[in-house]
C-alpha cells in the first residue's frame, strides 16, 4: 500500500491537473462561442455561392465543354483529399475522427487501383497520417500562425489546389473536415469538391431564367476558383467551432475525472491515516496489557 | 415606396449589409458599370474592382469591392464579395498597402491578360480613392 505522504502528492498532482483542464474548458468555451459565431455568419455565403452555382450549371446546356473544374477531367485515376484537422490536441476524438473517415476513404481508392495524393491541413492530421501514407502526402499546410480563421488562408489552401488540377495533377478531390452540429456532436464530412457534385438541388431554382454577364462559361470559369476557396473556407469554420466545442467536452470530462479521482484517493488516504492511528493505538494497548 | 428592393451583401466572415429600402445600385460590372432599380431581370454577374453604389431614399452609401458575385432574383439583389470596406471610414494607410501589392503584382509577367486587366483597374481604383 501507498504511504501517506505518496498519497498526499498523487492527490495534490491530480488537483493541479484538474485546475489546468478546467481553464483549458473555460478558454475552449470562450472561443467556442467566437469560433460558432462566425461559423454561422460564414453560412451564408457560401450557401449562396452553392445557389449561384447550382442555377449557373442548370443553365449551361452545352455540359460537355464546360469548365472543367465543373465537369472534371474526364478521368478518375488520382484522387486528391484534403485532410483537414486541428494544430492543437487535447481535443478528444476531434480529430482521430476525421482521419478514421478519410483512413476509411483512401483504402476504398487504393483497393480500387487508383492513386492517391494527400494535402493535410493542420499538423496533428500530418502526424497521424505520416505513418501509413507518408508517400502519399504530397504537400502539409498548417495555419499555427494564425489567430483566427480567415479567408486568406482558405484562398491560399484553394489557390494550391486549383494550381494542381490545372498541372493535371488529380482527377477527383475530395475534403474531409467536421461539420459542427452542437458542442457534443460533430460530424465528419467528405465532400467532392472537384468535379464539383450537384449537391441537394433544391428545385426552386431550376425554373428561374437568369441573364449572365458576361457567358455563362466565362462567370462559371471565374466563379469555380472561388467557389473551392469558399467551401475550404467554410470547412475551416465548422472544423474550428467542431475543435473548440469538442476540447471543450473532452476538457470538462477530464476536469470531471480528475474530481471523482480526487475524491477517491481522499478517502483512501483517510483510510489509510485512520488505519495508522489504529494501530499506533493497538500497540500501546497491548503494550500496556503486557507489563 | 413601391420602388425599393432588398440588398444583402455577404463576405465570408459575415453578412456585411442587410437592407431592404434601397432604391438603386450601381455596381462595377465585369463589362462596365450597371445601375440596377427595382423589377430589373433575373440576372447574375461578376464584378471587378470599383465601387458600388447604394442609393437609398435620401441616403448613398458606397463601398469599395475587390471582386464579386451580383444576383439580383426576385427584388432581392445579392452581392458576395471578398473583400469590401465602406469608403467613408476606409484606411489610408490600408490602401496605400492594396496598391503596393497589387502594383507587385503588375509586375509578374505569368498573369494573362484578364488578369492584368483586373489587377490594373484594382489600381486605378484605389488610387482614386487615396487622393480624395
């Protein structure tokens, strides 16, 4: 059995911990609330975009030689994903999730035959991923520097993208992030964004008939570019809100362990003091009996 | 007013303006400046750097625009753009800082003409702002 004075430091150690995660909840829950705000603002842009996109395409008719970053290149060899995880840890399963998804994902495409090039977005993807696909990972970005997200960083993230596909360099690229749902919840999403996929048309946009100025193909060749950086932009949002609202659960279960860890070791240690003052009591006893 | 329509200007970061009196915008069209007033047609275009100009009834308002998307549907008028500012409280110093860099830019020779096109309005534009 421990001694009393080593449980007395397990007990001060543990307490100091819980007082380190219980002000990383609190900072986590601060930044929760900027990171889900901006998220939410961050919406409607791109919903419109998706909109604008959406009825644009429905109105080209020629599809064959439209844009290619719409129609992509015609082949489906090397897919391109996108990882994009946290540069923190201490985030639950925050980003474990999102690799187990895209983990799940780049098995598909390699038992299919097809090549595989990986863009991490954040350092703790990279290094969860460089073990397995170390040669897979053609490029690693991290925005560490950055305080907050913004689109200048996405732009940079889309410009690099589209630079590969015009190279012809991938076929299909697909980003993986969390979608933020509530502060326990978060969704891992993949999403196509080259050839761009028609997502959920919602009908009510397809009977409108739109003028264009310029062609439909040179807006469509114009917006396209745009439309990347704004979806990685948009990914970065939910995965910076999904990050602060999933280290924020993760900070408080850990603060909640660390209490009931506490307490526990408390009582063991009044135990343990109890059963040395008996003892001290029995042999003073049977020590006075003996004379 | 029977002659007033909805606009909503959206950034990524935010929902910039939200108005639903406004009378009439001009907007720095790709092929040159185009006023849209109530009942125009469906229409969707891109923009390049300028200023868009946004009358209201007794009021105008104008915002600079790096780049963007215009979509006006059913008197409501939409505009996305990157980068926008509202020229009466705009930086000086922040403009100083765009044309430099886009003036850099100028001189990278790999751009096509577009491009160039654009980057050199951007210019025009924001030196133009900088001397008022």
């Amino acid at each position: 059995m421990a001694s009393l004075d080593d449980l007395k430091k397990r007990i001060s150690s543990v307490k100091s911990t819980q007082k380190i995660t219980k002000a990383m909840k609190m900072v986590a829950a601060s930044k929760l609330r900027r990171a889900q705000e901006s998220a939410e603002k961050g919406r409607p842009y791109s919903d419109k975009m998706n909109n604008i996109i959406l009825n644009l395409s429905n109105s080209i008719i020629d599809k064959e030689n439209s844009p290619k970053l719409l129609a992509g290149s015609g082949d489906d060899k090397v897919h391109l994903c996108i990882v994009m995880t946290s540069d923190r840890g201490l985030c639950g399963g925050f980003n474990t999730n999102i690799i187990k998804k895209a983990k799940l994902y780049f098995q598909k495409i390699i038992d299919a035959g097809k090549t595989l090039k990986i863009i991490t977005v954040g350092s703790k993807g990279y290094d969860q991923l460089k073990r397995t696909y170390k040669e897979n990972i053609i490029e690693k970005i991290s925005f560490k520097e950055s305080k907050n997200t913004n689109y200048f960083d996405a732009d940079k993230v889309g410009k690099i993208i589209i630079e590969k596909f015009e190279k012809k360099e991938f076929d299909v690229c697909t980003i993986f992030y969390n979608q933020f749902k509530n502060v326990i919840t978060q969704i891992p999403q993949e999403q196509q964004i080259i050839p761009l996929k028609a997502t959920e048309s919602e009908g009510n946009s397809s009977e409108d008939n739109y003028e264009f100025e310029p062609e439909e193909d040179e807006i469509l060749s114009n917006l396209l570019p745009k439309n990347i950086s704004t979806q990685i932009f948009k990914a970065m949002l939910e995965n910076s809100a999904s990050e602060q609202g999933s280290r924020m659960s993760a900070m408080d279960n850990a603060t909640r362990n660390a209490g009931e860890m506490v307490d526990k070791l408390t009582i063991q240690y009044n135990r343990s003091r109890q059963a040395a003052i008996t003892k001290e009591l029995i042999e003073i006893i049977s020590g006075a009996e003996s004379l | 007013m029977s002659e007033q329509f909805n606009l909503e200007i959206v950034s990524p970061e935010k929902s910039f303006l939200k108005k639903d009196n406004v009378t009439e915008v001009v907007v720095p069209a790709f092929e040159g400046e185009m006023g849209i007033l109530k009942d125009h047609i469906s229409i969707i275009s891109f923009l390049k750097p300028g200023i868009v100009r946004i009358m209201s009834d007794s009021k105008e308002e104008n915002f600079y625009v790096d780049d963007g998307i215009v979509e006006f549907k059913d008197n409501s008028l939409s505009i996305l753009t990157s980068n926008i500012f509202d020229i009466k409280n705009s930086d000086k110093v922040q403009i100083q800082e765009m044309i430099k860099q886009a003036e850099g830019d100028l001189e990278n020779e790999n751009l096509d003409d577009q491009k160039r096109y654009i980057i050199s309005q951007k210019v025009e534009v924001l030196k133009s702002l900088s001397f008022n």
